[in-house]
C-alpha cells in the first residue's frame, strides 16, 4: 500500500469518526441514567430521601435558635462564633465544590450546541454578575435604611424640643440598627441563594431512576442540609427576627429540598435532565447560586466576622475560627465525591 493510499484511507476514517461522533452524543443525551436503572428502587429512596432532608434541614436550621438559651452558644459567645464559622466554610465550599461545578457541566454539556456555549464561559460570567447584584442589593439596602433612620431621627429630634426642650440623642442606635438590618439582609438573601440550589437539585434527584447515585446523594445532602442550615439558623438569629418571620425562613429551607424531589417525581415522565432547555436553565440558575452564595460567605460572613472586633481582639479565637472554617469547606469538599 503506498503512502498516498494509506493517507486516503486515514482522511476516510476520519471523515466517517466525525459524522459518527455527533451520533455517538445524541445517543448519550438520551440515555443519562446509566446501567443502574430500577424505577421501583428509585422511588422508595426519594420518599426516605423526602423524610430524612425535611427533618435534618429543620434540626439544622432550628439548632441555633433551640440553644439560644445555652449560656455557652450564644451569640456572643466564643463557641457560637466557631461554629458559625464552620458553617460559613460549608456554605462557602457549597458554591465553589458543589454548584459551581454542576454549572459548568451543565452548560458545557455535549447536548447543547457547541456556539456559543462551549465558545464562552457564561457559568463564570452569570455567577460574576450574580456576585455583583448581591452587593449592590446589600448596599443599597443599608443606604435605604440610612436615609429612612435619618428622617425619622430628625423628626424625633423636632419633637423632643418641642414637648421638652431639649434634643435626646442615644449614643450607638444608629450603629445597631444598622448592624441589625446588615443582619437581615444577610439571612434573606443568604436563603434566597440556597432556596435556589435546593430546588434544582431536589428536581434533578426528583427525577432520577438511578437508585446507585441517589443513595449516596441522600447522605450527602443531608450533611450538607445541616450544616448549612446551621449556617442559616445563625444568620436568622443574629437578625432578631420576630417569630413570624423566622417560622417564614425555617419553613423555606426546610421544605425547599424536599418540594423539589417531590417536583421531580410528578415531572419524571416529562422531565429531562438532558434535555437542552434543562441543561441551560438548571446550568444559569447554578452559575447565579453559586455567585451569590460565594459572595455571601467570604464578604457577609467570614469576612464580616473575622473582621469585627471580637475576633480582631482574640487572636487564639481566630485561629480556632480559621480551623473551623478550613474543617467545614473540607468535610462539604469531600462530599463532593458522592454529590
């Protein structure tokens, strides 16, 4: 065989391997689930699935605010800022190991055209601007809050002369009030980050007829479930909210995981995570998770508590601190394996 054959005969191959791969994708998209596949199996997990989140999510997240009343995890106690910190690192290793990635495997999936969306990274891009929206909410919020403190501190002023002569100003009101609204804009959007890629992941759970990647996923999320809500539950409580509201917040995370494999069960006949529609929703609602909740842990909690004064005052503190964070970002790394 000459040379110029055997170049032929190469340019066919070739030419026939890339009208066989697009095929050779299809074929993956529309079949995701893999050998293990048993619907019977599957469905009994998601309803222990439904259970064991539900219950875990609600310890969680009522866990600071049940001991409260334990002089030792106060909120203005050593023990309670370690283990914020330790949920701070679960949530921050949420976004970067978990949401993130999911992202990127979404929108950069064979399934999806190659233009543009393996030609731009629009999982860093939405989560860019996610992260930047979440600022601007928080600043102008506080300038809201601000303005409106202002107005009503001069009419109190105004009234004070004029029943008694004389202006009453409380030193330090205006700082707590603003630390208390920098509070609860911290826990509802913190939530809204959460709520968001609790869904998602509870419809893709929802909608799985594969019991091998449930069954380690169940585990996973309900380590993650709690730790985060302890996370949540600490914002929640540093924001003294009434019992109305805080009921609202609990309610959310705790249901949100679990509505969402309930979503998925209902859609599973209908419901694709392969489809291209899916793949780009979930892929943008992941990428804008993940850029609000890695904005939320380094700038709202860690930075915001390491900081403040009572770490900056207590070095030994914040070396505890900087090892709880390290400890809950490793554990939540780790899952990642499984989930």
């Amino acid at each position: 065989m000459t040379a110029y054959t055997k170049l032929e005969t190469l340019c066919i191959f070739l030419l026939l391997l890339s009208f066989a791969l697009p095929s050779l994708a299809e074929q993956q998209c529309q079949s995701k689930s893999g050998g293990c596949y048993d619907k019977a199996a599957s469905l009994k997990l998601k309803f222990i699935a439904i259970c064991s989140i539900l219950v875990t999510s609600m310890i969680g997240v009522c866990l600071p605010m049940f001991t409260h009343a334990v002089p030792a995890v106060q909120a203005d106690k050593d023990l309670f800022m370690i283990v914020k910190a330790f949920a701070s690192g679960v949530i921050l290793a949420t976004g970067y190991m978990h949401v993130l990635p999911d992202s990127f495997d979404d929108l950069r999936s064979l399934c999806l055209p190659e233009k543009p969306w393996r030609k731009f990274p629009f999982t860093t891009f939405v989560a860019m601007l996610s992260a930047v929206v979440t600022l601007m909410v928080d600043s102008l919020a506080m300038s809201y809050y601000k303005k409106y403190c202002s107005k009503i501190s001069g009419e109190g002023r105004i009234s004070d002369r004029v029943e008694h002569g004389h202006f009453k100003i409380e030193e330090g009101k205006d700082d707590m009030g603003s630390q208390l609204l920098r509070h609860r804009v911290v826990a509802q959007v913190l939530e809204l980050g959460i709520i968001v890629h609790s869904v998602v992941i509870g419809l893709a759970m929802g909608a799985s007829d594969n019991p091998c990647t449930i069954r380690p996923l169940i585990a996973a999320l309900c380590f993650h479930q709690l730790f985060e809500g302890m996370g949540l539950g600490g914002c929640i409580l540093q924001a003294e909210y009434e019992r109305k509201m805080k009921s609202i917040l609990v309610f959310f995370f705790s249901a949100t995981t679990p509505f969402g494999i309930a979503l998925g069960i209902g859609l599973s006949n209908v419901y694709s995570d392969s489809s291209p529609t899916a793949l780009i929703v979930v892929g943008l609602l992941n990428a804008a998770s993940a850029g609000l909740l890695n904005y939320m842990a380094l700038v709202d909690l860690l930075a915001s508590d390491f900081m403040g004064p009572k770490l900056q005052g207590n070095v030994k503190l914040q070396m505890w601190s900087y090892l709880a964070v390290l400890l809950g970002a490793g554990g939540m790394s780790l899952m990642a394996k499984w989930a």
